[in-house]
C-alpha cells in the first residue's frame, strides 16, 4: 500500500515540478492529492511540501492570504534549517512584494538566503536574489533591482542543475530584460527578454512565456511604439487567462492601461475605454490585494475623472490614493520623506527597514566613531547593510551576445538529453 502511494508521489512530483505547462487548477489538485496522501503516511517531511505546494498554487491564482496561510501551515510541518523551509520563506516573500508589504518581504527572503547559505542549495539562493531585484524594481530602484538581476544571471550560467537550472536561467534572463528596460538600456533588455521566449517556448514553460511577452510589450511601451505594446499584452493576457495566471494576467492589464493612457493623452482615444478598462483593473487588483498598483490606478483614474470635469470623482480617487500612501507607510526613517514612489537610490538595514541611500550611508558616517549604529525606525543597531549588499555595488551588464553562448550549449544539452 505505502509503495503504491510513493509512487503516486513521485508521479505527482513529477507532474508539478517538471511540466511548466499544466494548469494552475491541475497543480493546485495534485497539491490537495499530495496532502492527503501525506496524512495517509503521516509524514510531516511530505506534508510541508504539499502545503508548500498549495502556497505556490494560490500565491499563482492570485489569493496570497490563501497563498500565506499555506505557507505558515508548511513551516509548522519542516525543520526551520531544511530547504523545503527556505522555499516557504522564498514563496512568502514573494508573496509580500505583491502585497506591497517590502519590509516583511525583506525578512523573509533573509530567512530564505540564510537557509540557501546553510544548505548550500545555489537554485535557492538565486531565487533569493531575483525576488529581491523584483522587490527593489517595484520601489523603482531601478539600479539596485539590476544589480541583483545580474547576481542571479551569473549564478543561472554557471549552475549545473538539470531542468530546475534552466527553469531559473530563464527567469533571471527576464528579471535582467525588466531591470535593464527600468535603466533605460531597451536594445540589451529586449535581447534578454527574446531569448527568455525562445527558451520558455522550446520547453513549454507557459507562465515565463506569457510573462516575457509581457515585458516585451513594457520594452516597445518604452520605445513608444504603443500599438505593438499593446499586442503583447494582450497575447500575455490571454495566455495567462488560460493559465489561470491572476497575477500575471493583472500585470499585462496594467501594462494595457498604461498604453490606453499614453493614447488617451495624445488625444487618440477618448475617455470612455480607459475609464471602463481601469475600473476592470482595479477590482483585479482590488481582489489580489496588490494595494501599490490599486494605488497607481486610482491616481489614473482620478486624471480621467479630471479631463471628463467631473471633480466629485476626480477627488473620491484621489483621496484614496492618498489614504493608501499612508498605508503604505513608504517613509524613510533617516529624512522622514517617501521612498519607492519614484526612482532613487535605496539601502535596506538587517532589520528589514528601507532608507533612501543618502540616508542610510549618513547614518553609518554620522555613528562611525561611537560605533553604534542603529535604524532610526527600530533603534536596533546594525553594522551592516541588509545581506550585505554594499558588496557588489559595483555593477557592469554583460551584453547577452557576449555571454550567453556557452548557456545556450548548456540548454541544448538539457533540451536533448530529455
Ligand atoms: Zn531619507
Ligand atoms: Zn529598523
């Protein structure tokens, strides 16, 4: 009996972890499948992985309390230093970034790179440093998000990890498409992201398709040729409907708002499309919990209302808006003015807390003799940056063309061999 129920796992395995292709709803009963079998055998070890499992699935369908509840449920069944445990951290922290909850995130992926360190799992770590350039590309430190797109670059080249490496690869060659297009440097970003969709297509990895066509279609916005942007996303939208991809499916939204805007602008458009297109929008995000960009749709919309003269309702947005800034609470703790609402450079402490740069390189200046050097926030002191990221400030994007051949032999021999 146990036997067959192992194979039954492994089989299942098999299913979620090696086809990128299946359906969110597929994974998600596997999961529940793998959960009761767990309770059969009463194995925590398994156990955890299944609720891992289900935190993946949900965080996808875009229910990230679901997503987190799941996630406490895992680490209540796993040791704190296993890797299955850093996967949870990983998945949480991730999780938060979409919730816009950066500090929480922060500790979470500290959690996850300790464990990455302790077991010595590089896939891990370098997932680590992938929702980190993700987490500092949505405060718009366009240069620290590249910084650490670059550090998970390097490592998906030189790791040897089979199928689970090139899964990774080709998700750093995305992170690194959407950093460089935040620096402004389109001809290197659009080279990643083309070969990121011709890697996703020639293993059926559905999800970094659709979200390459995605950042495509951010890549052409930006060169502002809007009528192709807005092709992508809708082949993005409609791939991740297919999906069942919530979170994907929101973010090609957003980037098809951002092209209505820019015609409705140029007075190509009228009114009416944007309008009804970001109040779809925003009851995605609404139900998703993405409170930052619930945030940058009701500013939009407080503009539409604004050119339509309709002043009750431009206030009505705009006044949430605000209360969700303070919500937010993205205050520095060094100069007590916003962080993360447009682009600058920031630092994050040990303790989770973000400054902007100046900030947090004055506060180490100013404590350097007394030698105590503590948060402005929390009053912990720290004698570092957070993972010591000061580390590697030194960063100079390799050109894709130069370094990416001896990758694309590591691929082939992947793809062939399977
Ligand atoms: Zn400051
Ligand atoms: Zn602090």
């Amino acid at each position: 009996m146990t036997a067959v129920l192992s194979t039954d796992v492994a089989v299942m395995m098999w299913f979620l972890v090696g086809m990128p292709a299946v359906k969110i709803r597929d994974a998600l009963e596997f999961a529940h499948k793998q959960l009761f079998i767990s309770e059969e055998l009463d194995n925590p070890n398994m156990r955890a992985e299944s609720y891992l499992n289900l935190a993946r699935s949900h965080q996808r369908l875009g229910g990230l309390e679901r997503a987190l509840s799941y996630a406490r449920h895992s680490l209540y069944n796993e040791c704190e230093q296993c890797a299955t445990a850093g996967h949870v951290h990983l998945t949480v922290g991730s999780v938060y970034v979409e919730l816009a909850g950066f500090n929480k995130a922060l500790d979470s992926f500290q959690h996850a790179h300790r464990i990455a360190q302790t077991v010595h799992d590089r896939a891990l770590e370098l997932q680590v440093y992938l929702g980190l350039s993700e987490l500092f590309s949505r405060l718009q430190d366009a240069d620290k998000s590249a910084t650490y797109a670059s550090k998970a670059y390097d490592m998906s080249r030189s790791l040897q990890l089979g199928d689970l490496n090139s899964r990774d690869h080709r998700s750093a060659l995305l992170q690194m498409a959407s950093a460089l297009r935040k620096q402004g440097e389109l001809g290197d970003a659009q080279d990643y992201c083309s070969e990121a969709t011709r890697l996703a297509l020639v293993s059926g990895d559905q999800a970094t398709y659709a979200r390459s066509i995605r950042i495509m279609g951010d890549i052409y916005r930006k060169k502002l040729d809007i009528n192709k942007a807005f092709r992508q996303y809708e082949t993005a939208m409609g791939s991740a409907a297919a999906m069942g991809d919530r979170v994907i499916q929101m973010e090609s939204m957003d980037g098809a708002a951002r092209c209505l805007e820019a015609l409705r602008l140029q007075h190509k458009i009228c009114n009416c499309r944007p309008l009804e297109f970001n109040a779809r929008l925003l009851e995605v995000a609404s139900s998703v919990g993405a409170k930052l960009l619930v945030r940058t749709i009701r500013i939009r919309l407080s503009q539409i209302y604004q050119a339509l003269g309709d002043e009750e309702q431009k206030l009505h947005h705009e006044r949430i808006a605000l209360r969700l800034q303070k919500e937010l609470d993205l205050t520095c703790g060094g100069c007590e003015s916003p962080y993360g609402l447009e682009s600058d450079s920031l630092e994050a402490l040990p303790c989770t807390h973000i400054l902007h740069a100046r900030c947090a390189y004055e506060l180490f200046r100013k404590n350097k003799k007394s030698k105590k050097r503590t948060c402005p926030e929390c009053d912990k002191s720290s004698s570092r940056l957070y993972l010591n990221c000061n580390d590697y400030n030194s960063y100079s994007p390799v050109p894709l063309s130069i370094c990416s051949s001896d990758s694309h032999c590591t691929t082939h021999h992947v793809t062939s061999s399977v």
